[in-house]
C-alpha cells in the first residue's frame, strides 16, 4: 500500500513534468509565430516537394531569393495531398504561409475560401505566361497566382513491343488505329496498354484525355460522346488490351508495369521522362489522340505559386519579390528542369527544347492542355470529378454499362 | 517466459480497478476533510493540483477534439466558412445528409459484414491457436513468437504487402490459383470480391491480438482444473468446453470488446488496398467520413464529421454493454 502511493506520487509528478515540458514547448511554438506577425523577420514558403531536402537547387533558389529581397526563408515541404487541409487550418489560425506553391486544381477551392490574394492585390506580373495555364489559376474573372511550371499526359510507347507485334506507330492516329495496334500487340503475346484509373482525383485525371477527346464537356457527364470514350476504357478491359489492374492503379504503380517491358503503351505523365530514361528500353511519346483524329486535349498538372492572405498587408510586397525572384526566366528553367516540368512561358519552353529535344512532343502537348477548373468550373470541378472517377470505377469493375454509371454521376454532381 | 506472462494477467483486474479507483478518487474527498479538519483547504488543493495535470490532458487532447467533432457536425461548413469560423448552424442536417446518401445503406452493411466476420474468425483462429500453444511444446515460444509478425509490422507495410500479393495480373496469389488450375480472381478490383479481400487481410492482422490475449487468459486457469477432468475421463474436447472456454469468458469479453471497437474503426488496410471501392463495394463508414472530409479537392467536414460521429457512437454503445455486462458478473 506504502509503496503503491509512493509510485503514484512518483507518476503524479512525472505526468505534470511532462505537461509542463509540453506547455513549454507549445508556447515556444507559438512564440516563433508571434515574431512572423510582427512582420519583418522569417517569410514562410510551403511546397509540395518533399522529394527535395535542404541540398538540393530548389531549397538553395529558395534562400537566393530571400537574401536578395533581404528576408529570411522558412520552407516546409508537404506532401501534396496533405497541403489543402493544412493550408486551411493554418488560415483558420490565421496562420498562412507568405508563398504558397500548390496544385493547380486546388487554387479555386483556396480562392474560394478567401485564403489566396489576387494578383490585383499582390502586383504579380502574369502577362508572359501561357493563357492556358493560367486559366487553372482564374475564377470569376480574378487570377490567383502563377504557374510554376506545367506537366500533362501523353502516351508513352515501348517500341520493342510495337516492332515486334508489327505496328507501325505512325498509324496511331486516333481512337479506332489505337484500338487496333492493342490488338495486334496482344495476338503477338504481349499486353496492351496501361494507365491508372484509381477512386481519387488521379483517375480523374487520366480519364480526362479521352472524355475531352471524344468532346464532351465536364458539364455533362452523360452525354454520348462521354459515354464513347468510358466504353473505349471498359472494352479494352473486357478485352484483355489493359489490365484488370487498372481499376487499382495509381500513375505510379501503373509506370511500374510499363517499366517492366511487356507493355506497348502507358498513359503517364511528363514527370516519368527521368525514369523512362532509366527503364532500359528505347521508348517514344506519342500525344494521346482524339476520337477521330488529331490530338485530345490533356489536362495540365503542375503547381501554381500563390499569396496567402496576410494579416499584415505590408507583407505582400516581399513575398511579390520573392515570387517575381522564382519565376524569373532564368530560374524557371533551372527548377522546371529539376521538377521535369515543361515552363510556363513561350521563352522558357525554347530554351528547354534546345536544350533536350525530348521535351518537345511535351511542349506541344502543355499547349494544347486544358485546366480542369478552367471555362470557370472552379470549385465545381471538385465534385464533377468524385462522380465522374466513381463512374469509371462502376463501369470498368462492371457493376453498370457506362451509360448507366454516367447518368448516375451525372445527377449526382448537379 | 511463463512468469512474466502470469504478472500480465493478474495487472489486467488490478489496472482496472486502479482505473475504476480514479474515478472514486474524484468522490473520496467529501469524507477526507470530515476527519482531517484541521487543514481541510491544504489538502482539498493538494488533491486538485494532483488531478490537474490529468484533467488538464482529458480536457485537451480528448474532451475538446470531441467536442469540434461535435460542433463540425452540427454546422454547414464550407471551405470558406471552415476558414472565416461562421458556419451557421444546421442541427441535424449534416446527419439527414448522410442518412440520404445512397452510400449509407451499402456502408452500414459493409461496416457490420466487416466487423462481425472479422471479429468472428480473428477471435476463433486467436483461442485456436492460444490453446494450441498453451500445450508448450518444443519451439513453441519461437513459433509463437513468429505469430507476432503481422502484430509488428507497420499497417502501411502489411496492407501495401497484401495488395501486391492480391494483384489480378501480377500477384503471387493469383499465380498460385493457377497452378492449381484455377482461373485469375480479380481480388481488389471486383466489386464481389474487394470485401473479401480486405477481410482476409484485416482477419490476418487481428490474430496476434487475440492470440496473446487469450494466450495469458489461459495461463492463469489453474492446472489442477484439467487434471480433475481428466480423472474424472472428460476427452480434450469435452476439457475445452467445459473448462477452458467458461473459465475464459471475462478474458474472451474484453477481447471481443476491444477487437471490435479496432475494428471498426479500421481504415488504413481498406484505403490502402482498395480506397473503399471499386464502385464503393468496400466502403465502411471509417474510409467514407475520410473520403468526405479528406478524399477530395473540395472538403466536405460537415458530413465527414457526422460519420464520425456516428461510429463513436457506435463503439461507445457496445462500451457501455459490455460495462453491463461486466458489473452483473461481478455481482453473480
């Protein structure tokens, strides 16, 4: 009995040891935060770019470009699917960072919520910058960053694979020439081809392509060109040309299968052209076609460089240095080539094909890319495509014929 | 090995009754400054101070996160609302929305065939496996000890493990299928299968839990017992039944109580292995109320909380019915 009081004395006076360290560290915390309201003192940048640590060209641009506007940098790398949370409830603290660099679809969803500064507000020059692409970052007529760079996707294609089945890929050529060559590389033995079609926005995202190519509009999900180019996909499934996989893919488990050398064709995105280098076997990039002929319209990835909202106004005009500093020409380049992006900018593109010709079908491609929020979707892009990704996924696992699983979605997104 | 696993059994009713006594500490004091009336506002202080650092983390990390889940569900939240802290307040309506979404009815069904079946088959293989060990044969301690593997590892490592192995084109289990002459299941991405799927892998990370709890249950049922039956000719069978399983039962209760509030609330192993489809076909209402709050672009908290919500409800009930069924043992 003694000796159990004793021990929980002993534990009493542990617990409010360590609520009090924790206080302790918890005001430290907020203290830091204090001297950042203060203005002057450390300017906060947020990225999605964990892959970078404190050596590498994009931390060291970072820190260039805040000693030439005289401030301190703190960045913090996020991972990208956990930054729109996290930027809300810094900016429910009131909280937000000054530089702000997130995925280009999430920008209406931050605009909408108040958290992002115009560029009317923040003096931020976009005149150079492609209309397309910054169309991701407009809604109601309002611009609310720029593009730091832009991705889509393309086919890549094994040319093994293909010379092998017989397929000449000059004849790719649209939606009926690309079912065929699937065809004749899966009578030589070989598989089709292979892209992600997963329940969360990548599937979205890679499913685009061929609904845009069939030319239907987000805003109607049911229409029969939507429902031509979700029965494309559900055929080349119950045919055996993509993989039942599919369903489950993410783009990277999806490259990983075309990293294997069975495949003839993966849909995937600029970001893979490292690791295409890397496969070991000689690849091409073929634009995705439209259903009857001529290039589909992909849509563009990438990340926009915003301003969050500040308490202190007197803020904006460092981070405007800041930003006007990282999208310099110079600099775009050197990031866009670290990010394997294609640059925002007509400049810049011709300075990263002259330097690597490989970009080029790239490059034609980034031009022709649609935002998805663009034609003033905005935050309506996000529930169009929850329903539209959840059609995929009814239609190719075979619960509903496309037609059905479109309807649904459909009147579901109204 | 033995000792230390009967010290683990005998704390199990004393840390409860500790648990228990933390709550008659709150009561004590009343009687304490009867005797002690000398100094009755020293020691009332005292008894504060002790209980303040306790209070104080209850109240921050446990009370008000309940709390603005509480309060997230009962506003209409919208991204810029979440930001400016208006949202107006909706009552019930968060709840009604989720009542009329065409996913609650396909996600109770799943969450209550996942629980159950779950439950049902990690708690047989569990007590199978405790009563095969407590027979402490040769390497039993290693094999029992390789049994804690799944236990071990990381979700994120034994879930992305199971959903390669699962593959429809690539995985070793569909390999094996074929070998044996039978044609490729498309295991995560059918919707008749994916339930089972994620089933078999959550059954598989649940044994360990079982087996060592009902490992040391067994370890404190004296041995005198089953030599009496034994003399008295009762077959292994006949012990299991008549001795083994009653003498198990508070053991098997907390058991099953803890199971299924892990359970139910699993997440990680469906979201990694099927994102709760194809076609919603393994949604539970763990992986819906993060689709709705965190699976898209645009955050829906209001309903995401509401699910919640409803799950800590959920598990709070069967708390409550197995405390009721606890206090009536312990009065028989």
């Amino acid at each position: 009995m003694h000796r159990s009081s004793r021990r929980r004395l002993v534990a009493a006076i542990a617990l409010s040891t360590v609520t009090a360290v924790a206080g302790t560290a918890c005001s430290s915390g907020s203290g830091t935060t204090d001297t950042k309201g203060a203005g002057g003192g450390a300017y906060t940048i947020w990225d999605p770019y964990p892959q970078f640590d404190k050596t590498s060209a994009w931390a060291k641009l970072l820190d260039e470009c805040g000693s030439k506007a005289g401030v301190k940098i703190k960045r913090t790398a996020f991972d990208t699917s956990d930054l729109t949370n996290k930027t809300l409830l810094a900016a429910q603290q009131d909280n937000a960072p000054d530089v702000l660099i997130v995925d280009n679809p999430v920008v209406s969803t931050l605009a909408e919520a108040g958290v992002l500064t115009t560029t009317d507000d923040n003096k931020l020059d976009t005149s150079e910058v492609d209309p397309n692409l910054l169309a991701a970052g407009q809604s109601g007529g309002k611009t609310y960053g720029t593009p730091i760079g832009a991705n889509t996707l393309a086919l890549y294609y094994n040319k093994a694979v293909l010379k092998a089945a017989g397929v000449d890929v000059a004849s790719v050529k649209d939606w009926q020439s690309l079912t065929s060559a699937l065809e004749k590389v899966k009578s030589a033995g070989k598989k089709g081809i292979t892209f992600s079609a997963i329940g969360t926005e990548e599937g979205s995202f890679q499913f685009l392509p061929w609904f845009w190519g069939s030319g239907a509009k987000l805003t109607e999900l049911d229409s029969a060109q939507g429902e031509s180019a979700l029965a494309l996909w559900t055929d080349w499934l119950k045919k055996g040309y993509a993989p039942n996989s599919v369903i489950n893919n993410t783009q990277t488990t999806s490259w990983q299968e075309f990293a294997s050398g069975d495949y003839a064709f993966a849909e995937n995105g600029t970001w893979q052209l490292a690791n295409a280098d890397k496969a070991g076997f000689d690849y091409g990039v073929l634009p995705i076609p439209a259903s009857a002929g001529g290039n589909a319209s992909a849509p563009t990835g990438g990340e926009f460089v915003t301003l969050p909202v500040q308490g202190d106004p007197g803020r904006y005009t460092t981070s405007q240095k800041l930003v006007t500093c990282l999208t310099s020409t110079e600099n775009l380049n050197a990031t866009d080539t670290a990010l394997s992006y294609v640059a925002p900018t007509a400049d810049v593109q011709n300075k990263q094909v002259a330097a690597k010709a490989g970009l080029k079908p790239w490059v034609d491609a980034v031009k022709a890319a649609k935002g998805r929020t663009s034609e003033d979707l905005g935050t309506k892009y996000p529930k169009i495509s929850e329903q539209m990704w959840k059609a995929v996924q009814s239609a190719l696992s075979g619960v509903e014929s496309p037609k059905d699983a479109l309807a649904k979605a459909q009147s579901a997104a109204q | 090995m033995r000792d230390p696993q009967m010290n683990h059994t005998k704390q199990r009713p004393d840390g409860r009754s500790a648990s228990a006594g933390g709550g008659a500490a709150t009561a004590a004091p009343p009687p304490a400054p009867a005797r002690a009336r000398r100094r009755p506002a020293s020691r009332q202080w005292a008894a504060w101070a002790f209980l303040a650092p306790v209070t104080l983390y209850l109240v921050v990390f446990y009370a008000y996160p309940l709390y603005r889940n509480v309060d997230l569900s009962l506003r209409h939240y919208t991204v810029r609302s979440f930001v400016q802290g208006n949202a107006p307040f909706t009552g019930l309506k968060n709840y009604e929305t989720v009542f009329d979404d065409p996913t609650f009815g396909p996600a109770l069904m799943h969450t209550v065939v996942f629980t159950t079946v779950c439950l049902f088959f990690q708690y047989a293989i569990g007590l199978a496996l405790a009563v095969f060990f407590h027979q402490n044969f040769r390497l039993s301690a290693t094999l029992r000890a390789l049994f804690l593997v799944p236990w071990l590892l990381p979700l994120i490592v034994s879930a992305s493990t199971w959903s390669w192995m699962l593959n429809s084109d690539s995985g070793i289990v569909n390999s094996v299928l074929h070998t044996v002459g039978i044609g490729p299941v498309n295991w995560l991405t059918s919707p008749d299968w994916s339930l089972t799927s994620v089933i078999i892998a959550n059954i598989w990370i649940g044994v360990p839990f079982n087996l060592v709890v009902l490992y040391s249950g067994l370890q404190s049922i004296p041995g005198s017992l089953y030599e009496a039956a034994a003399l008295d000719g009762a077959g292994a069978w006949r012990r299991f039944w008549s001795v083994t399983f009653p003498l198990l039962r508070p053991v098997s209760a907390i058991t099953l109580l803890l199971g299924l509030v892990y359970t139910l609330k699993v997440f990680d192993i469906i979201w990694i292995m099927t994102k709760g489809g194809p076609a919603g076909s393994s949604t539970t209402f763990a992986t819906w109320s993060y689709q709705l709050g965190f699976g898209n672009l645009l955050p829906a908290f209001g309903p995401g909380a509401a699910v919640g919500n409803l799950l800590v409800v959920a598990a709070l009930a069967f708390g409550l019915v197995y405390l009721r069924v606890q206090r009536k043992q312990a009065l028989s």
